[in-house]
C-alpha cells in the first residue's frame, strides 16, 4: 500500500490550496480518509474526515468553513481544498486510509509541507 500526498507549499495569508493524496494497492472505495496535520512545538490535529462512501464529512473547528475535503474514488484519490489560510495553519499535512470496518488497516502519506506567510 502506498499513500502520496502533493500539493503543498508557500502561500501567502489569504490565499488557498489544494492539497492531493493518491492511494495504491488497496480498494479505495473501502477505506475513510482523513486529514491531519502537525504544526511545529504541537500535537498532531486531526482537521477532516470523509467516509468511504463520500456522503458524510468532519472537521475540526479550527478549519471548519475554510477546509473542504472530497474524493474521487474513480482516481482513488481524496482532496483538501484549504482557502482562507492563515498563519496557523502553517504544519506538515499528513493523509491517512483506514479501512472502513477494520480500523486496524489503517496507512499514512509521508506528508506535505504547507507554509502561510507574507
């Protein structure tokens, strides 16, 4: 199994990205994804959550109405549209797989770094 996010890098405060994780060698339509992050000197922050079927969402209120995450079970890929960025949310975005019965098959990105400044 491999999990490969892309997408992040420099952007000012205000701006927005789109952050890509793409899966391999397992059955994407089977597995809830979910966003992470960790910010430097922090605890690792859960930020959003999709069910495999695509249909229910969460998000952690530090990113709610900002964040949107989708999928595309046809490119087994998830998505992370940020916008309105803020210094905060400067942190190294990490995706995570976690089959959708069997918690124990869970599997994570290398992670992508997203820096918000001027």
């Amino acid at each position: 199994v491999q999990i490969v996010e892309s997408g992040g890098g420099l952007v000012q405060p205000g701006g927005s990205l789109r952050l890509s994780c793409t899966a391999s060698g397992l059955t994407f339509n089977g597995y809830d994804m979910r966003w992470y992050r960790r910010a430097p000197g922090k605890e690792r922050e859960l930020i959003a959550t999709m069910h495999s079927a695509g249909t229910i969402t969460n998000y952690a209120d530090s990113v709610k109405g900002r964040f949107t995450i989708s999928r595309d079970n046809a490119k087994n890929t998830a998505y992370l549209q940020m916008d309105s960025l803020k210094s905060e949310d400067t942190a190294v975005y990490y995706c995570n797989a976690v089959h959708r019965y069997r918690r124990e098959y869970a599997y994570w990105g290398q992670g992508t770094q997203v820096t918000v400044s001027s």
